[in-house]
C-alpha cells in the first residue's frame, strides 16, 4: 500500500461498478465496514493496485477484473466500494 495519496496519479473517482469493459486504472479508496474492506485488499483490491475489468460491466450481475495476473469475481455491491482513477 502507498504510504501517501499525493503518490497517486490525479484524476476524477468512479466506483470500479462503472467502468465501461476493457477499462483499467488505479484504485485510490476502498470504502466500507472493517470486515468488507479487510476481505476486498485480501482479494487484492488494495489502494494503489492496477486493476483491469475483463468482463460483465455494464450488466446486473457479477463483474470479472483482472489484479495483477488473477481474474476475480465480484458482485456489483462489492465493486462499488472500490474507487479507482482510470
């Protein structure tokens, strides 16, 4: 994690639920209760991490990201706490 957000690269936030497919960017916020942002940065989705949507966005259901070399699962509330600067 970055000691620091002046690290990151400047930029409008967006939860990670409404990038369009094929978008990637940085993720800046991980909102939420202790227990949801503990179980998302265990998933990978941790602030200053590229993250890539490879599937489902734009639809109801779950959407696929890609962290890194891993595809991840994630349900739209889910991606909603995670706030990314594409």
């Amino acid at each position: 994690m970055l000691s620091n957000r002046s690290d990151l690269p400047r930029g409008p936030l967006l939860p990670l639920a409404m990038m369009a497919e094929g978008e990637s960017g940085e993720i800046v916020d991980v909102r939420g209760g202790r227990g949801i942002v503990r179980r998302l940065i265990d998933m990978g989705l941790a602030p200053g991490t590229r993250v890539e949507v490879v599937s489902g966005a734009g639809g109801p259901g779950a959407m696929i990201v890609r962290v890194g070399g891993t595809k991840i699962g994630l349900g739209r509330g889910m991606a909603r706490r995670v706030m990314v600067r594409p």
